[in-house]
C-alpha cells in the first residue's frame, strides 16, 4: 500500500497456493404440535488457507449463525380479527474474522435481533412493521468497503420500518 495525497492506492497481486473450504446448513423444523411455529436456522462456515504469504485474503466473509423463529396466526380466529398475520424474531451473531489480508483489520464478532409484525388486512393488502438491530449495536461487517474510512463507518444503528404491499 502506498500513499497518494493521503489516499491509499493498493497494489493487488494474485496468489497461487489458496485453499477454499466452506459449507453452509439450513435447518427447518415445525413442532407437531404447534405446525404454524417456523424455526430455521443456518450456519456459514468459510475457512481460507493462503499458502504464499502469512496474511489471509481481503473480504472474506465471518462466519455466522442465523435464527429465524416465527409464528404464524392465521389458525387462530381471535388474534386474526385483529388483522395479526405473523410475528418474527430474526436473530444474526457474526464471529470474529481473524484471518484477514494484510492492509484489513480485525473484525469483531457481533450479535443483531430484528423482529417484525405482519398484518393481513384482507387477501391482497398486506402489511409489515419491522424494528431492525433491536440493542442499537454499534458493527461494521468485514466485507464493508467503508469499514475503515474515516475511522471506521458503521452499519446503521436501530431503525424502524413499514412495508405495505397490495398485490393486483
């Protein structure tokens, strides 16, 4: 990496001896008792060994475990004359990404919980309120590109949204 009137310029070269191994799971399981309870989980796994330099590969992805539990209401008459369609609780831990390339820093692991509300007004107007990174968590994914400008720009923080959806 070189300086240029304060701007980095990088100088990318390509290796020879990389290995790649990496899997991802899914797992979906409704209890027999409670059908319209959805849990799905997966798990990202990416390993990378660079054989020609002791630096790892830039942007390489943390792994990560995903949770999605939601519960669907429509079996339920009294909570579907409320127009309730679901409720989701979406949960993200990302792991630390130790292994990094050379200009890149490490990345610490991080936890985020989304949930969402589904309203169902009628058969085609549908609607969602969703409130995003519940605990306000300050993190900066690894593969962000503005990462370490400026000292380091984060994802935003909690955020709240609304998503109607009217099918013709």
């Amino acid at each position: 990496m070189k300086l240029n009137n304060s701007f980095r310029v990088y100088d990318y070269i390509q290796y020879d001896k990389v290995e790649i191994k990496g899997f991802e799971m899914n797992l979906h399981y409704h209890p027999h008792q409670l059908h319209n309870l959805h849990l799905e989980q997966s798990y990202s796994f990416l390993q990378i060994k660079n054989n020609d330099d002791e630096y790892g590969l830039a942007m390489v992805p943390a792994n990560s475990v995903k949770t999605n539990i939601l519960f669907d209401f429509n079996e339920y008459e009294r909570l579907v004359k409320y127009k309730l369609d679901y409720f989701s609780l979406f949960h993200i831990y990302k792991f630390s990404q130790e292994d990094f390339a050379e200009y890149e820093e490490l990345t610490e692991s991080y936890n985020l919980i989304n949930l969402q509300l589904g309203l169902k007004f009628n058969d085609k107007l549908l609607c969602s309120i969703g409130l995003n990174n519940l605990f306000n968590k300050e993190y900066s994914p690894h593969t962000s590109r503005i990462r370490s400008v400026a000292g380091g720009v984060p994802n935003p923080g909690r955020s709240f949204n609304i998503n109607l959806k009217y099918e013709f």
